[in-house]
C-alpha cells in the first residue's frame, strides 16, 4: 500500500529549486541561441517543460475532499488542469473517479518506500 502526506517546506523548496534551474537554462539559452537558432530554444523549453510535468504526475497524488479517495492522474490531466494555492495549501480542480464529484482537490506527496525504509 503507497504512503501518502501532506507537502512540507522541503517539497516546496524542491519545487522551486526545479523551477528556478529550468527557468534559468531558458534565460541563459535564450540569450545565446533565440536570435540564431530559436528552433533549438523551443525545443529546449518545450523539453523541459515536458519533463517538469512528468516530475509531477508521478511525484504527486490527489485527495478528494468529500469522500477521502486517494488517486492518481495522467500527465495530460496534470498537465491541462486548473490549479493553485490557498491558505490550506496546494490544490488541483479535478473530478474524483470514485465519487464523481467536481472540487478542489488537496495535493499529496508520494513517499518513497526505500527511502523511509533506510532512514527507520
């Protein structure tokens, strides 16, 4: 059975860290390849972009508020659906496969097994 908890500063800061790389490779290239070669920045941030959602399709899970199911998404799902933060923290507006209801889904951060195996 997968474990599931809430974000910490830590996954917060990881995320920003992904973001602020990826944003700054595109700054970098952009000034160097844009003028040139702006196939290859395309390609660039479209790449990375694409690996970015990846990252969090499979590092996140969803919580549904009304019936408490836990449940996975695409990366087209994740990558296309609206989403932010509040005071509560994180969410993404989805429609729960099990109850069917439309709301605004509590992200969760998927722990790694062999990771919290060796740290016990």
């Amino acid at each position: 059975m997968p474990s599931y908890r809430k974000s910490r500063k830590k996954d917060w800061l990881k995320t920003l860290i992904y973001i602020t790389v990826y944003l700054m490779v595109l700054g970098f290239a952009g000034i160097y390849l844009l003028l040139s070669y702006w196939y290859v920045w395309i390609a660039l941030t479209a790449g990375g972009l694409i690996i970015l959602v990846f990252w969090h399709a499979k590092a996140t899970v969803y919580h549904c508020p009304r019936c408490g199911y836990d449940c996975e998404i695409s990366v087209f799902t994740d990558f296309f659906s609206p989403h932010g933060v509040d005071r509560k923290g994180a969410w993404k507006y989805l429609k729960c496969p099990n109850c069917s209801n439309r709301s605004r889904m509590e992200i969760l951060v998927k722990i790694d097994r062999a990771k919290s195996k060796t740290k016990t």
